[in-house]
C-alpha cells in the first residue's frame, strides 16, 4: 500500500520496489500521502489477508 501523494517516499520508486520482492503487488491510494488514514483499514486489512492466503 503507497499514497499516490506521499511527500517522503516518492511514489514513483514504488514499482521498482516491488519488482524486487518475489509475489509482491502495488495498492496505490489515489490521494493518500504517508498516513495511513483510518478509513483504509479495511483495505488494508483485505490486502493483508490476500498475502496470507498465498503465504
């Protein structure tokens, strides 16, 4: 999970990170910057759970 707006880790490295960790896959939140607003939590949550389910 990236905000889309981020102003401490750019957004645009997150690909590139996740092209060097084997089954890793990108939710970039539009208009989110480096907090993780609480309204995400389920999403987050979702996105948690789907590696576990791979792991």
């Amino acid at each position: 999970v990236h905000g889309a707006d981020d102003p401490l880790v750019p957004p645009a490295a997150a690909p590139d990170l996740v092209a060097k960790i084997t089954g890793a896959t990108l939710d970039m939140v539009p208009g989110m910057g480096h907090d993780l607003p609480l309204a995400l939590l389920p999403r987050l949550a979702d996105n948690i759970a789907e590696v576990a389910r791979r792991a």
